[in-house]
C-alpha cells in the first residue's frame, strides 16, 4: 500500500508503507510492566539473541518513562560537503524523519541510525511524532530541542543532545528498512521496549516465546519477593537454578 508522501524523499526509498502486525496481545502484556527490560532481556538471553542497548550508552531524555511498541526505522548518511557552504548555498534539507512520522500509526516507535554530534530529530519533529500517535525514539546519534521535546512528553533515548542541526549534514536514504542501533539489528515492526535501564529489541519471529519467558518469570519473581516478605530464613529461598556449588 502506499500513500501520499510529503515529499521529502524518494517514495522508492520508502519499503513499507505499513508495519507487519506483531503477534496478538503481545505489545498490550509487555506495556503492562511497569519496566519491562529486565524481564526481556533474561528472555532475549535464554534465546540467544543479542537485542539488548544499556540506558548507559543510548540515554533517556525523560527519567521514569516506559514504552512498548513496534519500530519505524529511519537510516541517515553522512554527506560529504561544507555544511556551511551549503547552508548559504540554499541546499535543501535533506533529512525526512517528517515522511516517517507521516507514516506513525499511534503506538509507533520511531528508530534512527543517524549521525552523531548532530541533530535526528529537533522539536518540530517531536511534536509531529507526539501529534501522529507516536510513543518515543530510539536514535544513535543526536537531537536537540530536548526541553521542548520534554514538555511534550515524548522521551527519546539517544546518544547526544546539541543544537547542531542535521540538515545539510546527513541525508535520509531509507525508512523501513533494516537498520542497526549500537550493533543492535531492527527491522520495520520489530518491537522496542524502552525504560530507564535501557532498550531491548524482540525481532518479530521470537516476539511470542520472549511472552511467554516474561509471563513466566512474572510468577517467579513475585514467589521470591512473597517469600521475602515471609521472614523466613534466607536458607529456605527456592532455587529453581541448579546450584554450582555443595558443600
């Protein structure tokens, strides 16, 4: 299907106009955690796949948030000319994150392989993303109008804030295509969980058994913390794990 694009980039360097649908019920159970990182990177862990970006190294702009949702993903190339010789030349902007928000369905994640020290995505963008439905960003590389982003509510996990803009520095060369996020693979309709500890990607094929791995540990978990509300004896703890050493 396509649809009318805003005319920021070729319509042929967009390869979905819509995202395929993840599994039923599994985004809405996910959502439902209040930080569901943990839980998806052990399940992640237990299937050998690495979909796992510490908060460390792409940061949240707003503490506490928590998002669930599959991605719209967004790849940017660094241009080799004068940024500044082009921006009094009049060169056209050549960033089309505004042509990925036209495509935002709510609950869209937006995901950017871009430069670094430069903006992805600025405040206009933001509020276009926020206004569509969108939940939030995950970009390798740099925003700015953090504060404006901020008040909006719209957290965006990333790498560097700076007021450099973007334009004329980079180009979009696809949307919804492949991209790679700090050695991370995701594709158009993986889904992204995002909270303070960090991001996790579940590639759509292991999206159903990264649930359920979830739903699992939830039970165990809360055996753990009712046992520790017990007073019982720490000696007494269940250990489903084979224990590595006996006296």
């Amino acid at each position: 299907m396509t649809r009318d694009t805003m005319g920021r980039i070729d319509p042929a360097l967009i390869r979905l106009y819509d995202l395929p649908p993840a599994p039923a019920g599994v985004i809405e159970m996910l959502a439902a955690i209040e930080a569901p990182c943990e839980l998806v990177s052990d399940a992640l862990d237990d299937l050998g796949f690495n979909g796992v970006i510490a908060g460390s190294v792409l940061r949240p702009t707003i503490l506490g948030s928590s998002i669930v949702g599959p991605a719209i993903t967004l790849r940017n190339r660094l241009l080799d000319i004068d940024p500044f010789e082009a921006a009094r030349g009049g060169h056209l902007n050549r960033q089309a994150d505004f042509e990925a928000h036209n495509l935002t369905r709510p609950g869209d994640i937006l995901v950017i392989e871009g430069g670094q020290e430069i903006s992805n995505l600025g405040g206009i963008s933001a509020t276009m993303a926020k206004r569509q439905g969108g939940l939030g960003a995950v970009i390798d590389g740099g925003i700015r109008d953090v504060r404006h982003s901020r008040s909006i509510g719209y957290p965006i996990w990333c790498n560097d804030l700076t007021p450099r803009t973007g334009r004329w520095r980079q180009e979009t060369v696809e949307i919804n295509g492949p991209v790679t996020i700090r050695g991370v693979a995701v594709n158009p309709g993986d889904i992204v969980c995002a909270d303070d500890s960090g991001i996790c990607i579940i590639p759509l094929y292991l999206a159903e058994e990264v649930a359920a791995r979830v739903a699992t540990r939830i039970v165990t978990d809360q055996a753990s913390l009712d046992f520790l509300a017990s007073g019982r004896p720490l000696s007494e703890f269940p250990r489903p794990d084979p224990v590595m050493y006996q006296e």
